[in-house]
C-alpha cells in the first residue's frame, strides 16, 4: 500500500503490524498540514510497532526517536533495519511521564493513536511535552475520538465495549484543553478525512483486538466515533 511519495508498505506486513486503525493513513493525512524536513529530530510518541517512525524516516528523511511503551526497542529496531533506517530511527523503551530527552531537543512531536492513553491530563501537555520541544517546535497529534461528547453517557449500543479509560473525547473538549496551555498556539484541530478508510484498514487484520472491534464498529456504525487531528507550534 502505498503513501505519502516514497512510502511503499506490503499490505501484510501492514495488517500484521497494526495496532489500531491504519496509522500510516493517519500519519500521511496529518504530515501533509506541517513542514517537515530531513534537517529535524522527531520523537514518534507512543510509536507502536515503528510503522510511522518509518513512514517519517522515508518520507521526510528526519531523524527520527520511536518511543513506546508496550513494543519492545529491540522488536522495533529488527523492523528498522529490514527498512535501512538503523541509523536514521532509534528505537526507545519510554514512558510518556517519563520521557528521557533533554530539554529543547526535538523539533517536532507526533503521536499517532497513542496520546489519548496519557495526554488527557489537565497538564501533560505543558509538564511532559513543550519543555521537550526548540522554541517554534511543532507538536502534531491525532486521537481516536467522538463527533460530540456523550452528555448523556455512553450509548446503549456501544455500552458493551465502552472502557471507563478510553479517553475518547471531541475535537472541541481537545482544543479546550490545549486552550488552557499558556506555552502554545493552536494551529489546527480537525476531524481527519481517512477516518472511515483507518478503521477499515485495522478491521481486516487478523489482530484479535482487531476482531472484537469489527463488532464494536458494527454497533457504532459510524454515529459516533472520529479521528481528531491537534496541531500546535510551542511559543
Ligand atoms: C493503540 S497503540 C498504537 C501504536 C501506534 N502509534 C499505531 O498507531 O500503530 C497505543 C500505543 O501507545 C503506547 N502507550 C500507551 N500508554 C503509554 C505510555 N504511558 N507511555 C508511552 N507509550 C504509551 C503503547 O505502548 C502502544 O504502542
């Protein structure tokens, strides 16, 4: 499957990869609105399996640190290298609270599925990421999220797959949580278009997580959900 210019995935690698709905569509989707360049250090937050750490390496030739949590450095580093990047992406064990960089290091922050799993606390965003970005810095995010917010609870329909920490919120409860960091402009806060053609990417992997949620988007049947896109610059 191919994205962006230069990115060329086979389809199987891609379906025995993912995690979530098809994160290099989301990543091709949310790349096209910034400026990226081969001169930047980019942290790919919460990066998974590497599959945008290496759509970014490929695309824009940056530099390129894959944090995670649950997929293992050294898993990531074997993919890297079948791609060519072993010098160009680093693959890092990382807890988003804990994130081991200096301070004003990386030009560009982009967190694709991940940041809703830590990023919803009232001040992550000024605590854990602004101080790791260059003045001007770019911080790119995109989320599952909600059209609206559920203020009369989860529906009956998705009540039985409902998390009490899924954290899936609208683009509007986002943008007013960023609105309340005195240390960034908003410059974007979007519903991405590749929404449906995400889901319907991970809904054919053979993942069994993949698998429950073909019932889970049965019973949603595209009412409710949406993939929100945050863009920010750090002042
Ligand atoms: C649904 S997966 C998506 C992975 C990848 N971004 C993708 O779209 O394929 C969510 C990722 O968030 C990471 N994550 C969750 N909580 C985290 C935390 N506290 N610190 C760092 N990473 C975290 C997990 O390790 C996991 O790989």
């Amino acid at each position: 499957m191919k994205f962006g210019r230069n990115t060329n995935f086979d389809k199987d690698f891609l379906l025995k990869n993912m995690m979530g709905p098809n994160c290099v569509r989301i990543a091709e989707e949310l790349t096209q609105k910034i400026q990226l360049s081969s001169e930047m250090r980019i942290l790919d937050l919460g990066c998974g399996t590497g599959l945008t750490s290496i759509f970014l390496a490929k695309e824009f030739g940056a530099q390129v640190f894959a944090a995670d949590l649950w997929i293992k450095p050294t898993e990531n580093y074997e993919r890297f290298k079948k791609f060519g990047f072993e010098n160009q992406i680093i693959p890092i064990h990382a807890e988003a609270h804990e994130l081991p960089f200096a301070h004003h290091y990386f030009d560009a922050i982009i967190s694709i599925d991940a940041y809703y799993y830590f990023g919803a606390e009232p001040d992550y965003l000024d605590k854990h990421i602004v101080p790791l970005i260059k003045k001007h810095g770019l911080i790119a995010v995109s989320v599952p999220g909600l059209q609206k917010d559920f203020s009369q609870g989860v529906p009956d329909a998705l009540k039985p797959y409902w998390q009490e920490n899924m954290n899936f919120y609208s683009r509007n409860w986002w943008k007013d949580l960023w609105e309340l960091s005195p240390n960034i402009v908003i410059e974007q806060c979007f519903s991405h278009q590749c929404h449906k053609e995400a889901w319907k990417d991970w809904l054919e992997c053979d993942n069994p997580y993949a698998k429950t949620d073909v019932k889970m988007m049965e019973a949603e049947n595209g009412n409710y959900f949406d993939t929100i896109g945050l863009i920010a610059a750090v002042k």
